[in-house]
C-alpha cells in the first residue's frame, strides 16, 4: 500500500489539523484524577474511516463533549473513506505525541502495522468497530449481535417466517461482518426466508450510491417485500430507490443505528422504514474516550467493550411523538446512558 499523499489527501489532513488545533487546551487538570488527569494537557486523537453520516457526526460529537469533560485536547481526523490516509493520520497522530489514539472503523489489514508502531511508541489505542485482532487494543463494539437479532426478529414479527428479501451489505468492516453472520443464521432457521437480490456501498455519499444499486435491484425482483439494510445509511438510500419506483406501500425496510434525521424519515407519511435497532453514537463516541482515558491513567479498563442497543419502531416513535434523538433518549433511558468504562474521578459528559 502506497505511502504517498496525493494533493487531496494532502489537503484533507492540512484541514483535519488546522480545524483540530483550534481546539482549547485544557491545561487546570481534574481534582481527584489520577495523572496525568490531574495536571491537564493531555493530547489524544480521534481518527475516522467514514466521515459522512448522521451516525458518525453524533459520535464525534460525544467524543469531543466527553474530551472536554476531561481536560482532554482531543484532535480529530476524517478519513474520507480512504486507507492510506487513514494510516497517515494514524502516524500523524503518533508524531503529535498523544496519549491514546482512538481508531473509528477501518481496513484492519491496512490499519494493523501502523497501529503497532502507536503501541510501540507507548500510545494506548482504543478501537471502534474495527477489529485489529490485538490484545493490547481496546476493542469497543456495539453489540451487533444483539443489533441485529432484534430488529430481525422484529422483521419476523411483521412478516412472518416466509416472504422475499432484498439485503444491503459490503464485507470486510467489523460490524456489517458481525451484523451478516445474523442474518445467514436467521435465513439458515428459516427457509422461507428468501434472499432474492443484495447490493451495497460505501462510496459517498452513501444513501444516492446505494439508491443507485437498489433501483434496478428493487425494479429486477418485484416480488422483493423485505429489506435488511443493517446501516442506516444503507436504508435511507434504498428508501430513495422505493420512492423512485412508486413501492414504498409494498416494502418494509429493517435498519440499524439511529439519528434525528432517520427518525423524521422513518415517520414520514408511507415511508417503507419501519424500525431500526440502535446505541446512541454519542454515547458509543463519549465511552470511547472514557475507554481512553482509563488506559492512560493505567486503570482497569475490559479489552472488549460491548454497547448495548434498544428496538426503535416506527410504531413506537408515533406513540411517544418523538422527533429527535434527544426527546428518543428521554423516554427510552436504556438508549441514553451507557455505563461501560465508568470511573469515580471521570465526568461524564452530557
């Protein structure tokens, strides 16, 4: 794999540490925390594989609220779906001298040597969704099994055991992966459940690329009544390609993760998504830096840390009125609050 910056790539991450070092530097330290929280100053990293999405803004969102609440200088870096700048940002991050580096999705196989030389250089490196298969990385996860077994079994509940099935999928990240075995096992108890057609993308921006796919998919296979998008970018673009084709009263879209927006779409009038299963992305975001924090500060911290989800219907979003991921926290707690990685000494951020 290449080493080289093109000129965008070189552009991208000027960006990415101009936009960072504007950041404050919190320099009075936390009372009561053990060091290096104690003084103040510490500098971690926050680098990204995907920076488009709801999913992944909210996460970077409650990384940065928690990074404050602990005096962390926490710089961030978008991936822009890209590997090799990713590894770049990585080593960028290294020769910033930080603390911890936490890594959000990825190619393990591009990402495993230069993670190497961070736990090398004595940098503690928390892991979101990407697996690195490295004892001393901290892996963070939603629970994907949990994900994806509930908003099937919900799929279930509205279809029965038999009808024909559409699914987006991409192999090769960590959660689709975990979310995929699921569903083989659902189809494998299930053999009236019918994978007809599959599609699937992460070239930005995801929902129009994979409303490109689903279309003639959708228009080939007719007889396509549901749909397993286990991202909920994946099911906003296959929503667009039903909508394009006048099925939206005929399909029923199962998704995964959760945001403001997905909700306004999920309640539109005849909208064909009908329930996500989710963890709160800035919770996830906030434990990750708590995952973080614990490392540096030499405390007991799991090497496998497992986000619980909740069921999000479209049911239950109309009798609640809910309209935003706020109003969804408050009168689901369980989608809220996450207690992993907690400590007496660390604030948690709200």
């Amino acid at each position: 794999m290449s080493h080289l910056f093109t000129r965008r790539q070189l552009a991208a991450l000027i960006l990415s540490l101009g936009s960072s070092l504007l950041l404050p530097a919190h320099a009075a330290g936390l009372k009561g925390a053990p060091a290096p929280f104690d003084k103040g100053g510490v500098k971690a990293a926050l680098v990204g594989y995907i920076s488009g999405g709801d999913f992944f803004r909210a996460f970077d969102s409650g990384a940065q609220k928690q990074a404050k609440a602990l005096g962390i200088d926490l710089r961030t870096f978008p991936g822009k779906e890209d590997a090799a700048l990713q590894r770049e940002q990585i080593q960028q991050a290294i020769n910033l001298g930080v603390k911890a580096i936490i890594i959000d999705h990825g190619q393990p196989e591009a990402l495993k040597d230069v993670v190497q030389k961070a736990l090398d250089a004595g940098i503690k490196v928390v892991a979101f969704d990407v697996n690195l298969n490295n004892p001393k990385v901290i892996q963070v996860e939603q629970s994907d099994k949990e994900l994806a077994g509930a908003v099937l079994a919900q799929a279930i509940k509205d279809n029965g055991k038999a009808f024909k099935a559409g699914y987006v999928y991409v192999p090769g990240f960590a959660p689709l992966d975990r979310r995929d075995a699921v569903w083989r096992e659902l189809k494998a108890a299930n053999p009236g459940i019918v994978e007809k057609a599959r599609w699937g993308t992460v070239a930005a921006p995801v929902p129009t690329s994979v409303a490109a796919q689903a279309t003639p998919a959708l228009r080939a296979n007719p007889d396509i009544t549901v749909v397993f998008a286990p991202w909920d970018e994946f099911a906003r673009g296959t929503k667009l390609a039903a909508k394009e084709l006048g099925i939206s009263k005929k399909l029923r879209i199962y998704s995964a993760d959760v945001s403001t927006a997905d909700i306004r779409e999920i309640r539109e009038p005849d909208s064909p998504w009908v329930a996500t299963a989710a963890t709160n992305p800035a919770v996830v975001g906030a434990a990750t830096v708590r995952a973080a924090a614990l490392a540096v500060a030499g405390q007991p911290v799991p090497q496998q840390i497992a986000i619980k989800p909740v069921l999000i219907t479209r049911s239950d979003l109309d009798k609640y009125n809910i309209k935003t991921v706020e109003e969804l926290s408050a009168r689901l707690p369980a989608f809220g609050r996450s207690d992993a990685a907690l400590a007496p000494w660390i604030p948690v951020a709200h």
